[in-house]
C-alpha cells in the first residue's frame, strides 16, 4: 500500500502540475490576445495619424501655395502703388504745366490787345 499511495501520490502531484501548466497555457493564450488586441489598436492609431499627417501635409501645402499667391499679389500692388505714384506726380508735372502755359497765353493775349489797341488808336487818332 505504501507503493499505492506513493504512486497516488505521484499521480496527485503530476495531476495537480498539468493543471497549472493548463492554467498558466490558458494564461499565456489570454496574454498573446491581449497583445495581439493592443497591437491592433496600435495599428489603427498609427493609420489615423498617418491619414492625419498626410492631411496636414496638404493643407500645408495648400497655405504655402497662398502665401507665396499673397506675396506675389503684394508685390505687384507695389509695384502698382508705386506706378500710380509715378503717373500722379506726371499729371502733377503736366498740370503745372499747363497752369504756366494758360498764363503765359493769357500774357500774350493782353499784350497782343494792348498792341492792337496802341495800333488802333495810332492809327484812329493817325487820321
């Protein structure tokens, strides 16, 4: 009997060792899900943030493509502003001008009255 219990015995221990390494084979299955779960979820953030990142990119290169539109805009209203001021100071010139030549022809026209006049009463008072 003592052989009948020790292989009892035996066998409770083998037994009782099989459970726990079902146990810990169960464990390390639910371990291996877990990770393969976390790492799908991983993955999933990853290709959002991928997506986010290519958004990003475009709509970046879309305000550098405005900038660089505002720049040249503002450079050519410059340029603009400073025609305009080019062409205001011309007609400034074209009108002062204009002032000195209406003057001069007013200056002229008197004096060409005052001459007639002279002539025509030399010439009245002549006869």
């Amino acid at each position: 009997m003592t052989h009948t219990l020790f292989i009892h015995n035996i066998y409770q221990v083998a037994k009782k060792e099989k459970e726990l390494l079902e146990k810990d084979s169960i464990s390390k299955h639910e371990v291996i899900a877990d990770l393969i779960k976390k790492n799908n979820q991983i993955i999933e953030v990853i290709d959002q943030l991928s997506l986010w990142k290519e958004e990003a990119e475009e709509k970046l290169n879309q305000y550098e493509v405005k900038v660089k539109i505002l720049i040249q805009e503002k450079i050519e209203s410059e340029g603009l502003a400073e025609r305009i001021a080019e062409l205001e100071n011309e007609v400034n010139r074209h009108r002062s001008k204009y002032q000195n030549a209406r003057k001069a022809l007013a200056e002229m026209e008197h004096a060409l009255v005052v001459r007639y006049y002279i002539h025509f009463h030399a010439y009245f008072y002549q006869y």
